[in-house]
C-alpha cells in the first residue's frame, strides 16, 4: 500500500466519528420524543416516522460524500439511500392507515437498511470501529423481520421503534468511541 492510498483513512476515520456521534444524538432525541409522547395514528407520528429515515439518508449521503476518495461500499450505501427516501415517503401514508401498517413499513426498511449496513461495514473494516455496525445491521435485519412479524398480527404500538433507534444510537456511539481510540493509537 502507497502513502497515497492510506492518506484518506485518518481524514475518514475523523469524519465517520463526527458523523456517528450526529447519529447516536439524532437517535437518542428521535426514540426520547417517540418513547414519551407515544402518539397514535395521527400528525406526530406521521412526522416522527418520516423524519428518520430522511435523516438516515442524509446521514449515508455525507458518509458517501466525506469517503468518496476511498474504495468501498458505495453500492450498498447508494441504495440504502434511494430505499430510505421510498420508506420516508411509504410511512408517510402507512402511519395514516394504522400503526400496524407503518410498523410493518419499518420492518422491512429495517430488515433492508441493516442488511446495507452489514455489507457497508465489514467492507469498510479496514477503517476501524465497524464491528459495532456489524453487530448493528445484522440486530437490524433480525429486529426488521420481528417488526415485520408484528404487523401482520394488527399491533396497535409502535413504541418498540424507539428501543431500536436508540439501540441503533448506541452502536453509532461505541462505534465513534473505538474510532477515537485507534485514532489516537495512531498518532
């Protein structure tokens, strides 16, 4: 490997420990609202369950943006972000039928955006601090069917959302601590 090609990691690993804290603050806000406003079908969840998915397609796209100079899994990232725009727009109208069917919606997003997660993050191993993603998008495709399984028995709570994002925000965390960590092991 050339100087060349390894100058891009510490910049990468800098940039993915900034996004991550974004995203475990992000998570533990988004599931707190969630958790203790509880809503039913009506505006609030409507805009709880849409605005996630925008900030997560945000969230891949300045992934995307900040590692552009190194191989990875762009692939899987890109259509994590074209699935998380078609889910924003999919739980706008499945949280105006039932909670069952916005629940079912987040499942399969779920189930989806962690299988993209788990491909994304062993293919970036390298950088440091993903196997807590690892562990995180595999938790998601399990947690993603489950919610999915839910749905089909007409569930009237979608509470259990906002165990997993803020579960999902945890991982997002540790991942940022390990990368601060090995960044400092290599300076």
């Amino acid at each position: 490997m050339t100087t060349v090609e390894s100058a891009p990691l510490p910049q990468l690993t800098a940039t993915l420990r900034r996004l991550y804290l974004v995203r475990f603050a992000f998570a533990a806000a988004w599931a707190a609202t969630l958790l203790l406003t509880a809503p039913g079908t009506g505006p609030l969840l409507t805009v709880l369950l849409v605005v996630y998915p925008l900030a997560d397609a945000a969230a891949v796209l300045w992934q995307l943006r900040s590692d552009r100079h190194t191989p990875g899994p762009r692939v899987a990232e890109r259509i994590n972000v074209a699935v998380s725009l078609a889910v924003a727009i999919a739980l706008g109208w499945a949280s105006t039928v039932s909670v069952a069917a916005a629940l079912g919606v987040w499942g399969a997003w779920a189930a989806t955006s962690g299988l993209a997660q788990l491909v994304a993050a062993t293919q970036r191993r390298r950088s440091g601090g993903q196997v807590p993603q690892i562990l995180s998008g595999a938790i998601s495709v399990v947690a993603g069917l489950a919610f999915l399984a839910q749905s089909f028995q007409d569930a009237d709570s979608i509470s259990g959302v906002g165990g997993y994002a803020m579960l999902g925000g945890i991982f997002f965390l540790i991942s940022a601590i390990r990368l601060s960590r090995r960044h400092r092991q290599a300076a």
